[in-house]
C-alpha cells in the first residue's frame, strides 16, 4: 500500500506541499527501517501504532529540521540572508 492508498482509504487529504511530501518520505524511511509499511500498521495494536507513529513523527521532525538548518547555512555562506 503506497502512502497515497493509506490517505484515500482514511479519508484523510494527501499532503499537497513539497515539506508534507519529504516529511511522509521520512515517516516511511523510519517505518521500513523498523519493518513496517503503512498497511502493516493496521494489522497492529493501537498503542503499539500510536507508540510507532510518535517516534515517526519525531524522527520526521527532526530530519526536516536538519534540512533547514544546513538551507539555512548554505544561504548565509552564499551571502543571501
């Protein structure tokens, strides 16, 4: 199941903007990376998916927030902010 399936069938709208799009590639890097995919989760316990899911999140925070930081450096270092 792609990320775009897992949306339609929670009726949820799909991330539109390029950040939501990275920001799902992390929560999936960090799903796979504890074996699972988004259409495994619905075989698991609710704590156990919510427990997953937060430490995705995390994860998908973090790594977005590393991503504007080194922007943010390359931008200084090329005299643009």
């Amino acid at each position: 199941m792609s990320i775009e399936t897992f949306f339609l069938d929670s009726n949820l709208p799909p991330p539109e903007d390029p950040q939501a799009r990275l920001e799902t590639s992390y929560i999936e890097a960090y799903l796979a990376g504890k074996g699972y995919r988004w259409c495994s989760l619905r075989a698991l316990p609710a704590h156990q998916v919510k427990k997953l899911m937060t430490e995705a999140c995390t994860y998908a925070s973090n790594k977005l927030a590393e991503v504007e930081t080194r922007s943010r450096l390359v931008r200084t270092l090329h005299g643009k902010e």
